[in-house]
C-alpha cells in the first residue's frame, strides 16, 4: 500500500517538527524589540542569509509540485526549475544591493524611502498581503498532502496542524527563529535531495515483471477512490503505480540496468518505454468524476518540451503566450516577492547582501538540478498516487524504506514551515509597519508594535488554513505561478524604475503597484483554469485569452508608471502624501 503509517516514520516525524518549535521559542528572547522581532537586528551572517534564502525560496512547490510535475509529465516540469532559478539573476544583480541601503522592515519602506508617502505605503502593504495569501495556499495544500500518509490524517487536519505550528513560530520570535528554520530546512533539504539522488542512481531502473493491464483510477465527487471500479477501504488506500515498461534493446533480456550515472540514467530512461498517468474529467448523475488511466510512452517522448506545456507543440497562439507568460512570470516574479525581499535587512549591510545572494543561489541551482534525478525516479518507482501529484518526491523515498520516507517528509514539512513563517512575517509587519502605524497613524512604541505583528501573524496564519483547505486539489507548483504572475506585475515595475528613472514620481509607485496588483488579478480569476478547478464551469466560458497573466500585466505596470510619472510633479522628498 501507498499509504500506511509506521510507529517510526511518526516518531522520527514528531521529533524533527517538535525541534524546530522548541527552537523557535529558545530564541524568542532575541526577538522582543520591532528590529529584532522585524529584522533580527540585522545581524545574520550572510552564509547563514544565503543559506535561509534558499530555505526561503525552496517551497512546497519546488520539492513536492517540481518532483510531481516532473514524474508526470517529463521535462516540461522541469522548465519550473529553470524559471525559478533564473530569476535569482534579477536578485543579484538589480536587487541585492539597493534594496538593503532603501529600507529598514518591509518592501514598503524601500519603495517609500525617497518619499514619505502614506499612499505608497497602502498600495504596496495591500500587495504585500495578496502576493503572500497566494503564495501561502500553495505551501498549505502541500502540507495537507504530507499529513495525511504520514499519520494518517485528513487533509484538512494536516493544514491545520500546519498552521497552528507555524504561527507559534512566528510568534514566539519572529525573523529570528523565522531565519534559523529557514536554514536548517535549506541545508537538510539539499542534503537529503542529494542522498536520494544517489540512492536512485545506484538502484537503476528496472522493468516491471508483472502485469501492464490498464488499470484504471476514480476518484469520485465525495472523494473516495475507486480501483477498477471497485471501493478502497481508505481515501488512499491504493496500489503501487508508475513504472519501467521495458528497457532498451542493448540490455537484451535482462530486467535492471544495475547503478547508472547521471549522465548514462537519462540516456537509458530515453530509450525505455514508461507507463505514465493522465486524469480525465467525467460527469453524470452522481456528480464529476476524475478517471486516472496507465498509458505507455517512450521515454523520447517525457525527455523533451510539451508534455504539459501544450504551447511547445500545439503551434496555438495563445498556447504559446500562455506559456511565455509563466516564464516571464517565474522570471521576474523572485525579485518581486515580499517574504524574499524582507530578507536582505537581516544582514549588516549591502555587501553581506550581495554575498548572501551568491550563496542562495548556489544553494538553490544545486537544487533545481537534483529535482530532475527526483521527478524522473518517482517516474519508474512503482510507487506514484496518480490522484496526488504532489506526493511524488515522499512515496518515492518511501519505495526505499519507511525512515527515509520519515526523513523526507519531515524535511518537507520543516520546507513549508520555513517558507509560511517567512510569508507571515512579511504580512504581519505590513499590517503593523505600513498599514497601523504608517497610514493609519497610529503611534506604537516597540513592544506594541511587535504585538500588533502577532496578532496579524494569527490572522494570517487562520487565512491561509482556509485556503489550503479549499484548494486540496491543485498542484503546488501550479498555485505558485499565480503569485509569481502578481509579485511581478504589482512590485517590479516599480522597484526597477525606482532604482533606474529619477523621473518616477510617488502617483506612478501607487498607480503602477495597485493597477498591476488588481489586473493580474482580475485576469487570474477570469482565467481558464479558475473557471475549470475553482468555479467548476466550462473552460470555454472564460474570457481571457490565456491563463498566465504575466506577459500583459507585467509590461502594463511598466506603462502605467511611465506615463502617470510624466504626467504628475515630482514632489519634494520627504514631504508626507
């Protein structure tokens, strides 16, 4: 069985995530001051930064959506990978160094240092909220999936147990413990990643001697999981699927390949023939159901683009800028994201800043490069959900043994927390830096301040266990796009120009964040995929041409400041607005 918990796996699980909690509250006491609990003095090595901003970026959608993409779909879920790492390139050399001088807390502060402007610091506090609500439900739902093979709970108490964590973090001590998480989780997850690649090179691939007769998958409106046609005594409780059709001619009759190399394991896996999943929708009395059926494929066919990508071999136009889209979204999205930003003021100055940026990307690269190994070993493991791609990478380790399988999901779990702790921080102190304190002018002395960050880190942390619960059924990788499309669309206009044009005023700041904040959007909630996963209509029934709304939007933003800019005065600087 795919899914059955042992008293190991729990206990090796139970002591890693009580660790870090207990981590987090020995280190509440260097958090009690806004600068300490906001910023952690500013005094984190910048090897340790480097190494959290790895811990940082490398979310649920990078280990559990990338490695699930990948095991379904080939190299196409591969090109995530590269999208997120190439925009580290934005990070370093536009970023790193400027945003550290600009501000002190928050992205707001960078963007408002010229200018004292309560009205930036609104625009940019509301962005900073929605760019962290939609990056925060992907980290949600992949927790769930995590939880409930594990200990055998439902998905939704896994969201929960997630969230209450969490927030313990965040509020015992802030970017502190917040910072230590995040490189712990960042050190182990390369590690590990590392360790399983090698474990997937020396086993080989080997075909499966058994039966390939189609067997199909249901899963049906109430949830249960149906195995050619027939019940399963749990919600998945299901047999092994994802496996070696048959190894290249040159091996003759024999079955495994013995230890491969890099290299050499992608050069027979692209000679094999493979058995791969696709899930169909199917509707009639009972509701829409979800059929999941084996197809054979060469393996030519999984190590080249368009498997998933459709605007890679459709020739459709708007295939084509829909998958353009994302990219220029994945690249431009890193530089934009809030919980990353607020990162650089934890490090002495801007040198620490740049240097930090190195290290996370060397970190993050490493990476990148070992989901490949991953997704394509989950492939050919015998041990895929098809109902689940987001649980690729855990079974995959689980095919070699029950505490390895322990191990990784509680190095994934510990990846949600440090990249959820991160999004609320940069939410909480956008509620109490920016909006109580900036534009609403409340004033607060330090130990107020950081207590209205910890009431808005618990009313986050309750936002984000909603919508993880809401939206089970999306793959991570995919949820994280639409926030990459509006971190890109709402802050890097503005952030580039800022740094770039003196010519930028503060009503093109507000006009191009809030314009690009609410286009991207609107266009995400009129897309084809909402329609389809969210609203359950017809894909046809959308009005926007293409789901990724990066392409139009991100240059939109760029328009919108230009122009508003010219048309108004520059104020002096300092001058409250």
């Amino acid at each position: 069985m795919l899914y059955e918990s042992s008293p190991v796996a729990i206990a090796i699980f139970a002591s890693f995530v009580l660790a870090v909690i207990g981590l987090s509250f020995w280190l509440g006491r260097k958090g009690q001051s806004a600068k300490g609990y906001f910023a952690a003095h500013g005094e984190i090595h910048w090897f340790i930064n480097g190494i959290a901003f790895a811990g940082d970026y490398l979310s649920a959608a990078s280990f559990l959506g990338i490695c699930g993409m990948i095991a379904f779909h080939g190299f196409d879920g591969f090109l995530y990978s590269i999208g997120f790492l190439a925009g580290w390139i934005v990070a370093l050399f536009v970023i790193a160094e400027p945003i550290k001088s600009m501000g002190k807390f928050t992205f707001a502060d960078a963007l408002d240092a010229k200018y004292n402007s309560r009205g930036i610091k609104l625009s940019v506090a509301i962005s900073t909220l929605v760019v962290s609500i939609f990056y925060l439900i992907p980290q949600m739902v992949g927790a769930g999936d995590l939880i409930m093979p594990l200990l055998g709970l439902p998905h939704a108490v896994g969201v929960i147990l997630v969230g209450v964590a969490v927030t313990l973090i965040v509020v015992t001590a802030g970017m502190v413990s917040t910072t230590w998480v995040q490189f712990i989780k960042g050190s182990l997850l390369v590690f590990f990643c590392g360790v399983l690649t090698s474990m997937i090179l020396s086993r080989g691939l080997t075909v499966n001697t058994g039966s390939l007769e189609p067997q199909t998958r249901t899963v049906t409106p109430d949830g249960r999981v149906l195995v050619d046609g027939e019940p399963q005594t749990r919600d998945h409780d299901l047999r092994p699927v994802g496996t070696l059709a048959a190894l290249p001619e040159r091996y003759g009759d024999a079955t495994t390949t013995g230890p491969l190399g890099p290299l050499e394991y992608l050069s027979v896996l692209e000679d094999s023939r493979i058995v791969t999943w696709s899930g169909k929708k199917s509707t009639d009395a009972s509701g829409t159901h979800t059929i999941y059926t084996p197809t054979v494929r060469a393996g030519t066919d999984l190590l080249k683009p368009g498997g998933y990508f459709k605007g890679l071999t459709t020739g459709k136009l708007a295939d084509k800028l829909d998958f353009a889209s994302l990219m220029l979204a994945l690249f431009c999205g890193t530089a934009s994201l809030p919980h990353i930003l607020i990162r650089y003021y934890t490090v002495k100055d801007a040198a620490a800043a740049r240097k930090s940026t190195v290290v996370g990307i060397a970190a993050i690269g490493a990476f990148y490069v070992l989901t490949l190994f991953l997704g394509l070993g989950a492939m050919t493991s015998g041990a895929l959900d098809p109902t689940s791609t987001n649980m690729a990478a855990p079974l995959l380790a689980k095919s070699f043994s029950n505490t390895l399988f322990a191990a990784i999901s509680a190095i994934a779990f510990t990846t949600v927390l440090g990249t959820v702790s991160g999004l609320i921080m940069a939410g909480s102190g956008a509620v109490a830096h920016d909006l109580v304190e900036n534009v609403l002018g409340i004033p607060m002395n330090d130990d107020e301040k950081v207590r209205c960050g910890k009431i808005a880190a618990v009313g986050l942390g309750i936002v984000a266990m909603a919508l993880g619960i809401l939206f089970r059924s999306f793959n991570v990788s995919f949820l994280v796009g639409w926030a990459f499309n509006i971190a890109a669309s709402a802050n890097l206009p503005s952030l580039v120009m800022l740094l770039f044009w003196p010519r930028t005023t503060k009503e093109g700041i507000i006009a191009a964040v809030t314009v690009g904040m609410l286009a991207s959007l609107t266009w995400i909630l009129l897309s084809a995929d909402t329609f389809e996963k969210v609203y359950g209509l017809s894909r046809d029934a959308s009005p926007v041409p293409f789901s990724q709304p990066g392409l139009v939007t991100i240059p939109l933003g760029f328009i919108v400041l230009i122009v508003v800019s010219l048309l108004t005065k520059a104020q002096p600087q300092g001058k409250p607005a």
